[in-house]
C-alpha cells in the first residue's frame, strides 16, 4: 500500500513517541517558578550564522507532540529549500498539561506569555520566530506585546482576540468529548469539530476515507496521551476564556513591524473565521499577511500540513533571515 504525503506526515506523530521520549524531552526551571518541558529539533549542524529559530505553541489542552506531523512537513521543505542552513524548532508543553508543571489557579494567557519568555531565556534564545495556534495564538499575541524586541515574526493560526464562542452546531460534540468514556464516540465528536464533513467524507487515494486517516490519529493520540490533569483543565481554561486583546493593543503588535502572518479557517466550528478576518482588518499593514483556508476547519494544521508549513517557511523568508541569532 502507498501512503499519500499526508499519511507519511501523520505517520510522523506515531513516531514522534519514539522522538519525544523521556531522555529526549528537556526540562528547566524557568523564572516565573515553575518547570517546564520541551524539545528542540533541527535540521543542519547548527554552527552556520545565518540559523533560524522557530517556537511552536500549541492550544488549549494539547501537549507539544501534537505537533509532530507539521514539524515534519516544515523539515522536509526546509531542507529542499535552504540545503546546509539550519532551521531548529522549539515545542513546548504549556503551563497546566504534558509534562509541565499544572498548579493550581486561574492561569492567564499573559502569564503563560511569560513562562515562554523564562524558557526562551533558560535556553538562551534571545530572539525567535513565534507562531501559535488557537490558545497558542492567544500566548502568542501576548509575547508579541510584552517583548516585541525578542519576535522576528508572529503567525496567528485560527486564533481570537478574545471573546468568542464555538458554533452552536459544534456543543455537543465538545459535551460527548467531556462526558463520554467511550473512545470511540469521543473521537468521532473530536472528528465533528475539528474538521469539516466534507473533508472527513473525502476519499484518500486507494486508502479509505480521510476519517479513517484521522479517526485513527486522534484516538491513538488520546489513548497515548491522556487528558490534562485537573488543575491544568481548571487553569487553561481560565486563561482561553478571560484572553482580551483589544484593537489598541493589536496596532502596538503590528506597528512593532515584525511580520505577521494570519491563517484563518473558513469551516472553524471553534473559533469562527470572523476573529481571522478582525485580525487582518486590525493588523493590517505592508508587512501582514493573511492566509485563508476554505475548505478547512480548526485543525488546519494538520488538515494542511504541507500548505502551512509553506507559509510558515515563507514568512521566515520575510523576515530578515541573514541577521545572526542571538
């Protein structure tokens, strides 16, 4: 059987166990008093001048692995497209899941910005590319207005300002994610709100469906991985649902003169397309770009892996490349 280059790069994240392991995965204590965990992965040896340094952050609730398939598309075109340059890729578990500490309290998304900021500093990484997806896009936003100094670009992916709902079509998916210890139901309410029907029906070449593609990636990831603790659900929750960003503080972001990258997904059942296109009303500017994915829902990073990471290379581009890391 053929794979397609989307199952090759899903293919990834089940290694990504054998790449995420415990001697792998970093841990420090970081200034804001906690210890945090997280793997840097490159491709080239590092010693070039000209490296480039990306930090991944993930959203409510998920853990750095779930970055695996997308740190794999942006590898493999780093390497065709930058042959002996060095691209090095920060993921990292957020303050409240994965094996990050989880205290107890009402987290902040500025907070977490923070935590960020202390692991960037633990690690020695003065200045970086930052992009962020959903609650990552909210620390995102944060980091970009408290040190817009230590940000060679921002990309927003399907995130808000704050103050949004999901669809009303989308309740009682995330209530069966909550209440159903049936991991089949669970996963195929993951399925109904993370990715649109159309594209879930879709044929994968000779192989099935894309819900047999995705069904069997998310159950697996839930059975290896497990639900947040207690008090990270408690915390992280606080932190989505009390982020603000207000248009006053956005113009800060963009007249920082970083570029901005915005994608935005046209079927997010979760945060509507709407908080895409505010951004790109707000943040407009010779040096913002948005992307807007048509058929795709709020997973559109992993939904396209390859697509996503040519953005996320391009706005690399952009920025001024051949300034030595600090």
């Amino acid at each position: 059987m053929v794979l397609s280059r989307l199952e090759q790069h899903m293919a990834s994240k089940y290694a990504a166990f054998r790449v995420y392991t415990p001697k792998a995965i970093q841990k420090t204590n970081v200034a804001t008093g906690i210890t945090m965990a997280y793997l840097i992965q490159q491709i080239g040896d590092g010693s070039s001048d000209d490296e480039t340094r990306l930090v991944l952050i993930m959203g409510y609730g998920y853990r750095k692995e779930e970055w695996a398939p997308l740190v794999d598309g942006l590898l493999t075109q780093w390497e065709q497209k930058n042959p002996g340059k060095t691209l090095k890729i920060l993921t990292l578990d957020n303050r409240g899941v994965g094996d990050t500490d989880a205290p107890w309290g009402k987290y902040s998304t500025s907070g977490m910005a923070q935590d960020t900021l202390a692991l960037l500093d633990a690690i020695g990484w003065k200045t970086a590319h930052i992009a962020g997806v959903s609650m990552g896009g909210m620390i995102s936003q944060e980091i970009a207005l408290a040190a817009p100094e230590r940000l060679q670009s921002l990309s927003l992916l399907v995130t808000s300002p704050g103050s949004f709902t999901p669809d009303a079509s989308a309740y009682p998916a995330i209530i069966t994610t909550l209440m159903s210890s049936d991991m089949n139901k669970v996963t195929n309410a993951m399925l109904s709100f993370l990715y649109p029907d159309s594209f879930l029906a879709s044929k994968n070449g000779d192989n099935g469906t894309m819900h047999d593609v995705f069904f069997k990636y998310h159950k697996e990831v839930a059975a290896t991985l497990g639900a947040p603790s207690s008090s990270g659900a408690f915390g992280q929750t606080a932190a989505l649902v009390l982020h603000s960003m207000p248009d006053k503080k956005l113009h800060k972001i963009r007249d920082s003169g970083f570029p901005i990258l915005i994608i935005g997904a046209k079927q997010d059942q979760c945060i509507n397309v709407s908080h895409s296109l505010h951004f790109s009303k707000v943040l407009a500017s010779d040096h913002t770009k948005l992307v807007m994915y048509e058929d795709a829902g709020h997973a559109c990073f992993l939904q396209h892996i390859d697509e996503i990471a040519n953005n996320l290379l391009d706005i690399l581009q952009r920025a001024n490349l051949s300034a030595p890391a600090s």
